[in-house]
C-alpha cells in the first residue's frame, strides 16, 4: 500500500480528478494549502531581498494499492501539467503506508483501500 500525495495548481484541480476516474482512482482526499516550490525565489523590493507570499495550491491525498500507484501518478503527471510543463506544476510523493483500517466496518489492509 502507498499514500501518494500530490501538490497542484488549484486550476487543475478538476482536470486532475477526471483523469485520476478514468484511471479508476476515486477514493481521494483534497485540501486547500498554500506554499511556493522553485517557481519562486527572493525578489528585490525597494532595494531589499524579500520573500514573496505563498501560493495557493491544492494537496491530493491518495491512499492506493500497489497496482494503482503508476496509473495515479500517471493521471496526474497528464493533467496537472500546464501546456508542455512550467515550474510551479507541482510535485507528486510516495509514500509507504504501512496500515489501513475503515471505521465503518473494521476492514484492514488492502480491503480498506478498496
């Protein structure tokens, strides 16, 4: 099992979620976050360096089963990206999830995951 956690442009967030349902992912988790990557960096302002504020991005959280970590990632890498790619598309993580368990019914494991 992996916990895939993927950083977004928040004007992808929806291409991003058909892609990852034609890919048969559908369980996902979706916060609204701010932060910069290296598509910024300190810029002069009246002859001072400073940082610029954050950004408004989108973080996906998907906890999947081994067979769907490639077709995830590859959804997202597909639709996330804007035209050929710039920086500041995002980033993708992951992770090794070493457990799962629904509430609703105790499942465990990849059960759980669905």
């Amino acid at each position: 099992m992996k916990l895939i956690i993927a950083i977004v442009q928040p004007d992808k967030l929806d291409e991003v979620r058909e892609a990852l349902a034609k890919a048969e992912v559908h369980r996902i988790t979706v916060h609204r976050v701010a932060g910069h990557g290296d598509e910024v960096g300190e810029e002069l302002y009246r002859g001072q360096q400073v940082v610029p504020d954050l950004l408004p991005k989108v973080r996906l959280e998907i906890a999947c089963n081994e067979e769907f970590v490639e077709p995830c990632c590859n959804a997202i890498l597909d639709s996330a990206r804007h035209g050929g790619g710039s920086s500041g598309d995002g980033v993708i993580f992951i992770q090794p999830l070493e457990e799962c368990i629904r509430i609703s019914n105790a499942d465990r494991g990849r059960i759980a995951i669905g």
